[in-house]
C-alpha cells in the first residue's frame, strides 16, 4: 500500500518475479487499504507509511479497531524514525527499508507469514535511542533486570538483534523451531515486552548488548546458516 504511484508498481513488479509471492492487490491511500485488506484478507501486508488522508499509522489503528490481525510489514525511509515507532505502538510487526533487494522483500514477507516479526538491525540501533519510555545503560546498572537472562537467551537475543528469524536461530545453535519459539517467549516476559523488536531496543538500553557480543557485526564470528 503506497500512494506514489510508480513506486508501487515497481514493487508490485519485483513480487511477480518471485514465484512464492501472490500479490492479491494493491491501494493508494489508507482507505483504499482498509476495503482491499478486509476484502482480500491477505497473509502479509506492505504499508507505506506516508500516505494522503489515512496514513499508514492510522490506517493501522484502523485495522486493530476492526479486529483485522493481519502481519504488516513497514516499508520506510532513514528520516522515518519517529513514524516507525508509531506503527510499531500501533501493531506493526515489522519494518523495512524502501530501497531493500528483491530477496531481502520476499524473505521479509516469508518471516512475517511464518508468524515471526522482523528486526532490521541498522534501524533498531537508530530506534533504541529515541524511545522515550526505556531505560538508559545507567539506570540499568543502578536497577538490575529482576529476571536475569540465561546464556541460551542471551544467545537468543543477540541474533534476534541481527535480524534473525526463528527458523534461522534454530539452524544455527542446533535446536528446534519449537525450543527457539519458547526461549523468545521467555524473554518476553523478562524483559517485560510484548513483542521481538521492543525486545531489541530494551535490550540495547539496558545494556544486554555490546558490540563485544558480535551484535554489531550481524552475529559471532564465522556467521551463521542462512545469514543475510
């Protein structure tokens, strides 16, 4: 869903090319959107999120109020920060840079209808650092977290910070989707967020992640199966 035109075919025109990808329609605006998603009830929707009349956000609020629950991926720019965090608040469950590859899109769409949520690394760094209701490194050390992380979990977080989905988490320690979907819901509750990316930036306030960690560099040495 974006209201230029030209962008919107150019990115309706890179799905076809993706055999695993149905693009059921597309719309121009928020209220165009909301008919075609409630029409269509796709598995995963793209939402752009400045749009005339209902913007992304609103349209977002729009679709929870309806008790539509459909996995929507944002497609933003760098100077969207503060509209990211809106749609994130507003149910979002993912977000994506508009300039992304081909792949990347189709895999993005792939982890949101697996159920996951998508972390970009780059901009959750950026995010972490304008959430106004998270704690600071120092105030966590002054107020240690009242449920401390296990290895695994910490294991766990770091690759969900560098944009791993779950499948991926679970090829790469070892274990099974099942094991990795429960370490995730564990550290939920740890952490006291409902969802991955929230989990993300409070970790990175709360000082769970450093670059000693291999957070910054997208994983441990050596990298992982199925890195991107």
């Amino acid at each position: 869903m974006d209201d230029q035109t030209l962008v919107r075919q150019g990115i309706r025109s890179l799905l076809d090319l993706a055999p695993e990808v149905d693009v059921a329609a597309e719309a121009g605006d928020g209220d165009e959107a909301l008919d075609v998603i409630g029409r269509e009830l796709p598995d995963v929707v793209l939402l752009d999120l400045r749009m005339p009349g209902r913007d992304g956000i609103a349209t977002l609020t729009e679709l929870r109020e309806r008790g539509i629950d459909v996995p929507t991926l944002v497609l933003t720019t760098f100077d969207d920060d503060e509209l990211v965090l809106g749609a994130l608040r507003a149910g979002a469950r993912g977000y994506l840079l508009k300039d992304v590859t081909l792949e990347a899109l189709v895999s993005a769409i792939r982890t949101l209808a697996e159920g996951d949520t998508l972390v970009e690394p780059t901009m959750t760094y950026r995010l972490a650092r304008s959430v106004p209701d998270l704690p600071s490194a120092e105030e966590f050390d002054e107020h240690p977290a009242p449920h401390p992380l296990t290895g695994r979990e910490r294991e766990i977080l770091r690759l969900l910070a560098a944009g791993y989905a779950n499948r991926e988490i679970a090829s790469a320690l070892h274990l099974t989707e099942g094991t990795v979907k429960n370490h995730v819901s564990s550290l939920l509750m740890k952490l006291e967020v409902r969802d991955r990316t929230r989990a993300v930036l409070r970790a990175l306030h709360q000082g769970l992640l450093s670059e000693a960690d291999g957070t910054a560099s997208g994983g441990p040495a050596g990298g992982f199966p199925g890195e991107r």
